[in-house]
C-alpha cells in the first residue's frame, strides 16, 4: 500500500476531469499552506476550487449522516461523490481529506494543556481561555484571517458528525474526544465565526478530587454521598460553568456497581466512572429537516431500557414533564442538571418548561413536590473562578400549595457547614431508604 500523505495539489491535478456540481468556493487558506508545505507547484486557478468543492461535498456528507470522520467514513463519502479516482490516488484522496477535516489548528496546544478548561475564539486575533481563574486572553494564539476561523469551525462540526453551513448557522455537539463545541458562523455572529470550547476532562472526578480542590468539604462529600445511596431523586443547579456537569458525573460513580445508569443529553457530555453506563444524545433535523431525535424523544427511550437511575443531562425543554413523570412512577434515584441562579429558583424555572409545554402550573408543582427530593446549587466565584458546592435544599409546599425549596444545609465559602430548617426532612428521606445521616453533619 502507498502510505505517502499527498498534497493537495497533488489532489487537484487528480480532480482535473471533474466538475461537481456544487458551487464553486473560494480556495481555503488551509489547503494552500499544505500545498506550500509540500513543495508542489501551484495548479491552475480552477483546480484548487474542484479540490475545495469535493472537500465541502464529502464534509456535507458525513455531517448528513452523523458519521465521524474516521478512514471508513471519509472513504464511504468519497465514494459517494464519485470522481474519477482509482487505486492509490483514492487512497491518497482519502488521507488528504481525512487530515483536512480533523484536528484544531492553532487551538490544539491550547486543547491539550492540561489546566485549560475553556477556549473561545471571537476573532482571528482574539483568543481567549481558562485556566480555572476566569478568562484571560491568549495573545500567542492567532488565525490567519476570519476565513480560517470559519474553516476551523466546518472542520470540527465534522469531526462531531454535525452539519454547519448558512442554512443552519450554529451548531452544538460534542468532539470524540468529548470537548464540547460550540460555533455560530455570521451574519448570526457579527464579523467573524465564534467558536466555543468546553474540555471534558478524559478521567471524570471522582469525589475525592473535587474535596481536595476545594468544591466541596469532607462534610458535604458525606452528605452527597448518603443522598446517593439512599437513592433520592435530585436536580444540581447553577449558572452556566459552574461545575454541574463534572458534581454530577462524580456523584454517578458512587452508584452500586450493579445498578444500570441510562443518560439521556443533547450532546453527551457525561462519562462516569461506573461500569454500566447506557448514554443517549439527541439529534438535530438534516437537511431535509428530518430525521430529528428530541431529548424527550430519548427520556421516553430511557424509560424502556431498564435503567435504575434514569439521568437527563441537562433539564431545558419539554423532557421536564417525562422527567416528572417517570421519578413519579417508581424511578428512584433520578438526577440532572438544570440552570438556575439559586436553589429557591428552581421551582420557577421547571414551571416556566412545564408551561412551554403545555402543562398547567399546579400540575407541574404537584409533580414536583412528589417526584424531586433534593436540589444540589453550585457557585462560581467570578473574581477567582472557584466553583464549589453552596447549598442542598428539601421541598415543600407553600400555603398555596405550590412547590418551594427550604434550604437543608448551607456550606460558607470559609468551609463553614450550618443546618437549615429542611435538614429534618433529609435525615428523614435517607432514614427512610435505610440511610442514617451521621449527627455530627
């Protein structure tokens, strides 16, 4: 087999015969600079936009199908595009475009560090990241120009099996490697494509690592963690960065080992440590506007598969009335997430999903009150960028009979730990599922 990595000159003088029957696009900065790094002489004005068009043809193909863009896939795509290629120049064809349509530019040394937590892209020169203590500017990172940063977007929607182009401007998926992505191409994003970028961390938290680095003290590892085994229903709350997703992800590896944890999201994010783990993500439409999996199209999926704890990554739509209905009708141990600035804010925000929905407002509390035992809150603090555990809340009706959250235990950001009034209420939900609170909590 030839194993050589061809350039993409080479590509286009292999391409001249063909005319394809998309719309000519202007040539990609990438693929001149590997036509430059190659040594191979510049072809014909028209050449480099027939290798352009059939790289646009074979990324719209695996965005269409949700494939990711391994060997097989981009094969399978090329084929599908038919041009007149055979042997080794459909192989180098393959390894030319593969290497096209994945990995992050000038983004992927800032991807691989290891104390990066976000990355974002406003402009060609403004790159922006965390390291855990808020946004700071990255002024060693750059693009070439605005046309780079939209190429890089395509590249990686690809790479998450999503189609991204002036139909559907913006995208949110999740890259193999679980980073989460977000872009919006203009004229939705003024002047030039925004790119975001959430690292998911390869290895989840584990309890332990979350006390040592702060976001939670011994006293409120023990709490969680007798919630878990108690198999209460909860929901973690917070603003958006606040470490919900990586509390959650933790408190699902204190799960029994033999209990089976089916996860539904809109773009999988979760990987617990646990050894049965089913995970769903949704879908959006395709071109046709088909073909679209909802997330309350996979929580009622969920409810058929078995689970023991039925998890919904992230409550924000129509899936809260599944979600209710199921921790209603024997589901114990359910969880999410959901954003909310406090815990006290919580009821109101699943009302106003309900409603959206079309569910009445006493229904949704009545639900509630008999479907949620608890609500995690999360802060950040915006100067240090310390994310932390801040309260846990029990329900309870209000005289109206509508669902309010009464606070349990309130930790200080001193590590201070004080009881509130709903702390009765949670010894006596865990003593009742045979889980006796320690009296020192």
């Amino acid at each position: 087999m030839n194993t050589r990595t061809p350039s993409t000159g080479h590509l286009a003088e292999r391409l001249l015969p063909w005319s394809p029957p998309a719309a000519r696009a202007k040539p990609r900065p990438a693929l001149a600079a590997l036509r430059r790094r190659s040594g191979a002489a510049e072809p014909a004005p028209v050449v480099p936009e027939r290798a352009t068009a059939l790289l646009d043809a074979v990324r719209l193909r695996l965005a269409e199908a949700g494939a990711v863009p391994t060997t097989a896939e981009v094969a399978a795509a090329l084929r599908a595009a038919r041009p007149p290629l055979g042997g080794d120049d459909l192989l180098d064809t393959v390894s030319t475009l593969r290497a096209e349509l994945v990995g992050a530019g000038p983004l992927e040394a800032l991807l691989g560090a290891p104390d990066v937590t976000d990355v974002l892209v406003n402009a060609p020169d403004e790159v922006w990241v965390d390291r855990g203590s808020g946004l700071c500017r990255e002024p060693s990172v750059r693009f070439p120009d605005a046309e780079a940063v939209r190429h890089l977007a395509h590249r990686l929607a690809t790479a998450a099996g999503r189609r991204l182009d002036d139909a559907r401007p913006w995208v949110d998926a999740r890259l193999p490697d679980g980073t989460r992505l977000h872009a919006v191409l203009p004229p939705i994003a003024a002047g030039c494509t925004h790119i975001s970028l959430r690292i998911s961390r390869q290895k989840p938290f584990e309890m332990a690592e979350l006390e040592a680095a702060g976001a939670l003290g011994p006293t409120a590892a023990e709490l969680l963690g007798a919630v878990v085994r108690a198999r209460l229903s909860l929901l973690i709350s917070g603003g958006t960065g606040s470490g919900k997703t990586t509390l959650l992800a933790a408190l699902l590896g204190l799960v029994g080992r033999a209990e089976r944890i089916v996860i539904a999201e809109d773009s999988a994010e979760l990987r617990p440590s646990h050894p049965h783990v089913v995970r769903l993500q949704s879908r959006p439409p395709n071109q046709e506007g088909l073909g679209e999996l909802t997330l309350r199209d996979l929580v009622r999926q969920a409810l058929r598969m078995r689970p023991d704890r039925l998890v919904v990554g992230e409550v924000r739509g129509s899936e809260v009335l599944d979600l209710l209905a199921a921790l209603n009708t024997g589901h114990e141990g359910g969880c999410g997430t959901v954003h909310a600035n406090t815990a006290a804010d919580v009821p109101v925000r699943l009302e106003a999903l309900g409603s959206m929905a079309g569910l009445e407002r006493r229904a949704v509390h009545s639900q509630l009150r008999a479907a949620l035992d608890v609500v995690i809150h999360l802060v950040r603090d915006q100067r240090t960028g310390r994310r932390r555990v801040a309260e846990l809340h029990t329900l309870a009706g209000d005289a109206t009979g509508l669902a309010v959250t009464v606070p349990a235990v309130l930790f200080g950001a001193d590590g201070s730990v004080a009881r509130g009034p709903g702390w009765e209420r949670l010894a006596q939900l865990c003593t009742a599922r045979g889980v006796v609170l320690d009296g020192r909590q």
